[in-house]
C-alpha cells in the first residue's frame, strides 16, 4: 500500500501554521474552526496522511477528509432517530425497484448510487468515468466500475457539480476559484473534467496542508502549484497569471485579496461560509465581487448552523452581499444521497453591464 500513500511534510505545515499566526484576524480561523487547531496539528504531526482517508476517529473528518463509514450502522442509526427520513430512504428504494434490506454494505450503496448519478452525467452529455477517484490516502470501501474507482463521498461531490451544470457555463479554459477545498475532493472532479482549467485552491491550514499533499498525489507537482511558490509570488502580477494558466495553484486565506483583479469565470464555495462569523464571509465576498465572476456557487444550510459561531450565517447574508452585482438565477436542495436535506444550493449569475 505504500504506492497509494500521501507524502508528509512536517516542514511545510510549520511554515503554514507559522505564517497564518501573521495574518489579519479575517482570514485565521474563526470560532468553529479554531476549536480544531491544535488538534489538527497534533494528529498531523503524529500521525502523519499515512492512510488518513480510511483513518477512524481522526479530526480530519471534520472537513470530510476521511470516508471509512460502514453505511449499514449509518442507516440503522439515522432510520431509527427519524422517520422522515426512513420513509424518504423507502420511498426511493421503491421507486428504482431496490430491494431493501439492511445487509447492503457501503460498496452495494457506492454501486447504486453510481447508477443514478450516471444517469445526471449522461442527461447533460458528460462522461463520468472521467472524474473517480483514486487510491491515494488509501479509502476503505472504494470500489471500480467500468475502469474508473469510486468511494460513497466522492460521487457526492460529482452529483454537486453536475446538479450545477444548466446553471454555470463551465468553460474548457475556465478560471475556477473554490474558497474553503477542504483536502481538495470538489477540485478533484472538477481538474479531471476540465484539465485546460485553472484552479485557485484557498483554504486555511492545515486544511489547506492535507489539499496540497492529496492533489500533488493525484495530479503530481507538474500541475500543482504549492504554497512554498505561491506564497513567494505578488499575484497580482497578470504576466505571472498567465504562466499559472492549466494548472491547480494552492492560496493561503490572506492572499485572497492579492486576486481582486483577476477575473475569474467560477466562484465556489460549499458547506464553508457556514462555519464562518459574517464579517468574515462578508469580506470574503466583497473581495470575490472584485475578482467580477461570471458565476457564484455557494452551498449552505439556509438557516445557518447555531452553535458553530458566535453569530449565525445565513441565505440573507450571502443575499444582501450579492444582491447589487448578481442575480439568484436558481436555489434547490443539495442532493446529498441518503442524509437529510438540510443543504441548500445557490447559484448566482453577473448581472449584465450597463
């Protein structure tokens, strides 16, 4: 298993951990976050990325890192504390004629799922088996079909992206900017679909440590350009900008603003402005409106999450922070599978210039 295992570099997370003490409290983790810091690092320092996708009770799950969950206690449990959502599970296991029964594992669960969201890619002419997954990390309940390796999480993210297709022109050349990639699963798929693309990877760390290392595994450090280049660079410089053009370009959270200039085509951000305060977010966007997007993507549980920061986010945050430049041109329920519909996706369209 060695192959499919993540390099480590103890060096490059200090660096991280050490500039983002420097940074403008805007971009350092907020309330939510900053309760796992410490444990972060801790568990990288320990433990290292050997096998972190299928590692059990490790912090990293926090941002959806790991995927090791037997689905069939999963669904026990969740059946058992709901009966809204055992009658929605039945109710679509009726209806494309699946025989229900709690024996099914997480690879029968992966399989079924593949199907449906197939058919999404097929209905708007994509080719799925351009964008599985891989073994690095070493995933437990990862599974191959038709040539192409699949886990339960991954498809998730590939039914987001497509759920959004007859909303955004995803373009071949596109400049796509995702804020708060987790360990980089969404820029995985969206790489792999478009590798004429360019992608700015912007996080904080360690989060954005665990995104270096997995996308320099999968794409190799051809296409990945990682913060010891980036954090050197003034961005603002277009010449520069055109060099980066193809390739996958990891940003720390306070050089966000280095990228006010840049035009981009797609703007993304899912189940992350959530777990930010709203003055955070709202400068956040305020910098996204200068970088003149033709498209927001933001996905988020429409009432916020109480608990996670001192004040709640949300649709009216992100609303009122749009509302002049773009317009809400669609808003559904994130198809998550089987948990319950508590996501909300929106996507914003500039509006024309006068």
């Amino acid at each position: 298993m060695k192959k499919y295992q993540v390099n480590d570099n103890t060096e490059l997370l200090i660096k991280m951990m050490q500039d983002l003490k420097n940074a403008d409290s805007l971009y350092r983790p907020g309330k939510y976050w900053l309760g796992f810091q410490d444990r972060f690092v801790e568990e990288l320092k320990k433990k290292g990325l050997k096998n972190f996708r299928r590692r059990k009770n490790s912090v990293l799950s926090s941002f959806a890192a790991t995927e090791h969950l037997d689905l069939r206690y999963r669904f026990k449990s969740l059946f058992k504390s709901s009966k809204v959502i055992a009658n929605g599970f039945f109710k679509l296991a009726h209806k494309f004629g699946l025989k229900v029964s709690f024996n099914y594992n997480a690879e029968d669960i992966t399989k079924y799922f593949y199907i449906l969201t197939k058919k999404k890619f097929n209905d708007n002419t994509l080719e799925i088996n351009q964008c599985g997954t891989n073994r690095f990390g070493n995933p437990e309940s990862i599974i191959e079909i038709n040539g192409a390796l699949w886990t339960f999480a991954h498809l998730q993210y590939c039914s987001m992206f497509i759920d959004t297709f007859k909303h955004i022109n995803f373009k071949e050349q596109m400049i796509f900017c995702e804020l708060g990639s987790g360990m980089g699963r969404n820029i995985e798929v969206m790489a792999k679909l478009y590798p004429k693309g360019t992608f700015f990877v912007i996080d904080i760390p360690p989060q954005l440590y665990v995104a270096e290392q997995y996308l320099s595994s999968v794409f190799g450090d051809s296409r990945v350009i990682g913060y010891n280049y980036t954090n050197k660079l003034k961005l603002v410089d277009k010449e520069l900008l055109k060099k980066l053009k193809g390739k996958i370009i990891i940003i720390p959270s306070w050089q966000i603003a280095q990228l006010e200039d840049l035009k981009i085509d797609v703007f993304w951000n899912s189940a992350s402005f959530q777990e930010m305060e709203p003055k955070i977010v709202y400068n956040y966007l305020k910098i996204v409106k200068n970088m003149n997007p033709k498209y927001v993507y933001i996905n988020a549980v429409p009432e916020g999450l109480e608990g996670f920061t001192s004040e709640v986010n949300t649709k009216d945050h992100y609303v009122n922070s749009l509302n002049e430049e773009f317009d809400l041109i669609s808003e559904y329920e994130t198809d998550n599978f089987l948990a319950p519909d508590l996501y909300k996706s929106y996507v914003w369209k500039q509006k024309p210039k006068l």
